[in-house]
C-alpha cells in the first residue's frame, strides 16, 4: 500500500453524481472518461479506540479474496444511495458491527491509502479516527471474530494487514486537535 492523496479524484467523483442526466456535459463525459482510466474503489476505514484509548477494535476478515483470515479495521466502499461521508460510514459500521455498537467519528480529517487488490483494481481507502461509546458487538458474515487489541502490544498481534500500525500511528497525531465537540455520534 502506498500512501496517496486522493482528494482531488473524489471531488470529481462527487461533482459527477450530480451532473448526470439525459443530456450529460461535456466535462460529465471527460470526467466518465478519466474515472475510467483511474478504475479505483472509495473504501472507507474506521480506527476504532476504546473509551479509555488505550485499545483498537480489529475483525477478523471472512471469506475474502484479499486478506481472508487477518484482521482488519471495519468498514467499506461508498455506496451511490450514501448522500454524505459520514452516511456512508454509518451505514458500513451498522451493517458490520451492529446498529447497537456506538462510536463517536472525527470526521474533518483522515489518512489515505492505496491499495491495488489482487483482481487488479485499486482501493483509495480513508482512514478515520472513532472513539466506542456504548453498544454489544454483533459481527456480520464478513467477519469470523474481533479482539480489542492493546495499542502498546498491536506489533506483536497477528495475524492483520500489514498497514494497520502505520495508519494507527498516523491517526492518532489527530488526538492533538481533535475537539470533542468535532466528534460525531453515528
């Protein structure tokens, strides 16, 4: 995984969703055209810390082309029915972890990635910083189990994707500015 800043393609990707109709513009065309040629996935990522700060939330992925059997952080790809950001987290986080399961997002900031996946397509994933308020974990089939791992032993846990201490590391620098009333309880 490369670290990229992928800004710049979703804000295309953005002024697309709105401009398509019977009679397309020729930027909608030039950008239809460019998003085809970039052949990427928006794949959002949530770092769960527990209450205290002291753990992460990891699952451990089921039945995966990539990474089948490691753990990962939850979340998913941007749906065209998800109207903002934040909408799209929500609904990846409900769908994986249960509507019970509260977390509290920091959303004016986050940590991209790239990723190309064994099919050949390639992943922008954001990674955004949650703090668990309150709820009972109910996994879906994507997932075999989870574990709250200790941020202090994460190196040593196994088996998870590769990039997890890197991106931990770089989230949690948002510790620093991150005001509590910025949080968003989804």
């Amino acid at each position: 995984m490369r670290v990229l800043s992928a800004s710049f393609l979703f804000l295309e990707i953005l002024s697309l969703s709105g401009s398509v109709g019977s009679n397309p513009s020729p930027r909608t065309f030039y950008l239809s055209f460019k998003m085809k040629q970039y052949n990427f996935q928006y794949c959002q990522k949530i770092i769960v810390l527990s209450k205290d700060k002291k753990e992460i939330f990891l699952c451990k992925r089921k039945g995966e082309a990539d990474y089948d059997g490691v753990f990962s952080f939850i979340g998913g790809k941007m749906e065209n029915s998800d109207k903002t950001i934040i909408e799209g987290l929500k609904r990846e986080k409900d769908e994986e972890v249960g509507i019970n399961f509260k977390i509290k997002i920091y959303p004016n900031f986050c940590l991209n990635l790239y990723f190309t996946k064994s099919d050949g397509n390639a992943m922008i994933m954001p990674h955004y910083l949650a703090i668990h308020k309150t709820g009972e974990i109910d996994l879906n089939e994507e997932y075999s189990e989870y574990k709250w791992v200790k941020i202090d032993k994460l190196n040593e846990f196994e088996p998870k994707i590769p990039t997890i201490p890197h991106a931990l590391k770089e989230i949690l620098r948002l510790k620093q500015i991150a005001e509590e009333k910025e949080f968003v309880l989804i």
